[in-house]
C-alpha cells in the first residue's frame, strides 16, 4: 500500500513538472521501472555520456535510404569515419560500403540493436528506418510494425543506455483538420495514414520518455526532401526528385500530383545541416522537442517553371495519382518554422532556384 502511494505521489509530481523536467531523475517510480524493459534508474537526465571533449559514437538506422547515405558523410567529417555506423538491412553498394563502417541492423530485433549500442559504445542515435507515406499506405502491417514497433525497440535502448536520439518527424504528421497555410509547431494533428500517425506517436513517445525517463530526445518536422544522389523511397514528394531525372534523361515528365498542389520542400543539405544543429544545439536552447522546419513551399507547376529555364524543351504531363493526391491535399502547405529560428538559430540555405540549379549542377 506505501509503494501504491508513493509511485501516485512520484507520477503526479511528475505530471505537474513544467518543461525542463529537470530532477526527474531521482523519481522513484524509475526504480519500480514501468518499462518493460527496465529503464535504468540511475540513467543522467542529459543524456550525454562522453565528455564534451570526445566526439560521440554514433549509429544510424535505416541509413541505405534516400538520407543516410548524406547524414553518414556530413557527420563522419565532422566526429571521425569510425565514429559513426551506417546501418540497414539492404545490402550496401560498394563504395557505401568501402566508405565507412557499416552494420546490418533490424530494429525489429531488439536484442540485435541492443548489441550493436552496447558493443560500439553508441552515444547518439539516428534512427531513420521507417516505411514513408505511400508505401506504408501499400503495405499497413509493415509500416506499423516498422514505424511503430521498431520505434518501441530503438527508444528503450535508448533510455537504457542513455543515448541522445534523433527521431525525424514529417509535415505528414498533420491532417486535413490541421490549419494548413502555416501550420504551426503546436496544433491539431489527426493525420490519416498509418505514416503520420506513426510519427505523431513517435513524437509524443519520444517526448513522453523525455519528460518520464529523462531521455535526451530531439525531433524535426522534414518537407519533402529533394536529393540528387540518392533515391526517395516511396513518398508523396516524390515527384520533385524525379523530375530532375526525367528532364535529364527523357526530357519528358509525368506528375501525379495536381499542378497547384503546394507542399512544403527542402534541399537535402539543408535538412542535414538542421539534423546536426539540433543534436549539438545545448539542452537549454531547445524550448521544445520536436520542432517544423522549413525552406520553401512549391507547386509542381511552379517547380516545372523553374526546371524548364535549365531544360527548356522538358514536356509534362499530369497524370493524378489519387492515394498520393488524397495525402498532399491533407498535408501542410507552409510550415511556420519560428520557434526553430528562434531557440537554435536555424536558417536554411536553399530556395527553389538555388534548388533546381544546385540539382542540375550535381546531375549533369
Ligand atoms: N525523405 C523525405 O522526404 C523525408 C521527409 C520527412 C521525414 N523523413 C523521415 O526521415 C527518415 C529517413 O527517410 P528516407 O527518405 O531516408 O527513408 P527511405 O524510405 O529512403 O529509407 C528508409 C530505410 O529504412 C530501412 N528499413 C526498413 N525496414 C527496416 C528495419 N526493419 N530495420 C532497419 N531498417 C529498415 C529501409 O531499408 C530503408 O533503407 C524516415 O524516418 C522518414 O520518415 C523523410
Ligand atoms: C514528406 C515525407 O515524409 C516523405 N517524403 C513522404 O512523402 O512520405
């Protein structure tokens, strides 16, 4: 009967503790530990178990994606090529292979990822393994066991053993009763693919650990992400990556989104370059956990105007796709990014003509 009252005393302490969280640490109901795993009791609410002189140890999930392979190499020279694991459960090419450490790991397997933390030592923790918005659509089981489940895994170990954890957020995170032109950092969020409810629950998980455990938790809201080596892995932006190939290669473009259909975009090193910030950024800047970050919102009418002053002879045509169409006309059209900018100085470099010329530049 004391422990009851005492665990209810510790929860509704907790509850009542304003932003920071600070002290939670020393919450007796860690001991009790509601975790099915366990979480250590004694974990630092700050997360970070290097010394600030040491570079962290760093693995990536999901890293053969359309991101990883870019995060990996901004990261690598800037904390060491040994210092950071790409890992995945594809095969890697040779020259990803050949550039660093690489691991098979599937976050579905706890006890695996759980090895890998333990024998690399990892400090901090990119989790970027997840079905995206039309392929979860196509295969629901999946996307849950892999967005959810998986997430499940890679936050306990987390906690466990005390990682700063990135977890990427989407404007797929928000819904069609989300204000839409801006959408704010703090709003209704009902999307309706198995993709944005799994971030949604990923970020109030996260921030749920943050708050109960004291896990060093950080998340970013991405655009559609536009990058010239490395593949989209079946999304709703999409379009505005294939369309450079298609220009290049063919000179003819079919759209399957709507000409007037506006969604927020980003250049692949500007949503590096904020990934990075925000995991260096000091644990009192961050006001928040999971903020919007934004660079430019286009239609893919306004992205064929800009592509043909490069390809002036490309020919398009639209042909509307309509379970993408369904998730673009749910998803944000702007995205207020204030609070980023404020708290941590974010900025992007890339607007749409430094965009597309950059994309040219880098494909030939
Ligand atoms: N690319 C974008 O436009 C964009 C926008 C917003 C958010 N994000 C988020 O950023 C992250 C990275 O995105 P991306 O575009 O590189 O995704 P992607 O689809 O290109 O890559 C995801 C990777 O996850 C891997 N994966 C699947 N199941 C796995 C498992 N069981 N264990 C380990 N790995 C597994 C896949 O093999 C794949 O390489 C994702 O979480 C995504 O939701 C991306
Ligand atoms: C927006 C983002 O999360 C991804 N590119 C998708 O379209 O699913």
């Amino acid at each position: 009967m004391a422990i009851v009252k005492n665990v209810s005393r510790a929860v509704s302490q907790l509850l009542q503790s304003s932003g920071c969280g600070c002290g939670i640490s020393t919450v007796p109901v860690r001991c009790i530990g509601v975790s099915p795993r366990q979480v250590a009791s004694d974990a630092s609410f700050h997360s970070v178990s290097f010394s600030e002189s040491d570079h962290p140890r760093v693995l990536i999930t999901g890293g053969l994606g359309q991101l990883g392979v870019g995060l990996a190499k901004l990261l690598r020279k800037r904390f060491g090529k040994n210092n950071v694991i790409l890992s995945d459960i594809r095969k890697p090419a040779d020259n990803i292979f050949y550039s660093g450490p690489f691991i098979y790991a599937d976050i579905l397997d706890y006890k695996n990822l759980r090895e890998i933390v333990v024998n690399n030592r990892i400090t901090w923790l990119f989790h970027y393994s997840a079905l995206l918005s039309a392929v979860g659509e196509a295969n629901v089981p999946l996307a849950r066991a892999v967005n959810i489940t998986g997430l499940h895994n890679v936050l306990d170990i987390a906690a466990e053993h005390n990682l700063r954890l990135f977890v990427p957020s989407t404007i797929g995170a928000f819904g069609p009763t989300s204000p839409r032109d801006p959408t704010p950092d703090l709003c209704i969020q009902r999307p309706r693919t198995i993709y944005g409810v799994s971030k949604v629950h990923a970020e109030l998980m996260g921030e749920y650990y943050h708050y109960r455990y004291g896990l060093d938790f950080r998340c970013l809201r991405y655009p559609g992400v536009i990058s010239a080596d490395s593949q989209p892995g079946g999304g709703t932006t999409d379009y505005a990556v294939q369309i450079f190939h298609d220009a290049i290669k063919t000179g003819k473009f079919q759209c399957n989104l709507k000409p007037d259909t506006r969604l927020p975009m980003m250049y692949i090193d500007d949503c590096l370059k904020a990934t990075l910030e925000v995991m260096e950024a000091p644990a009192e800047a961050l006001s928040m956990r999971t903020y919007n970050i934004s660079a430019m919102s286009f239609t893919p009418e306004e992205l064929v105007q800009e592509v043909q002053k490069h390809v002036p002879e490309l020919q398009v045509t639209f042909n509307v796709d309509e379970v993408r169409q369904a998730i673009a006309d749910s998803w944000p059209m702007n995205f207020d990014d204030r609070n980023a900018r404020r708290d941590w100085g974010w900025k992007h470099d890339y607007d749409l003509p430094e965009l597309v010329a950059t994309m040219f530049s880098f494909l030939g």
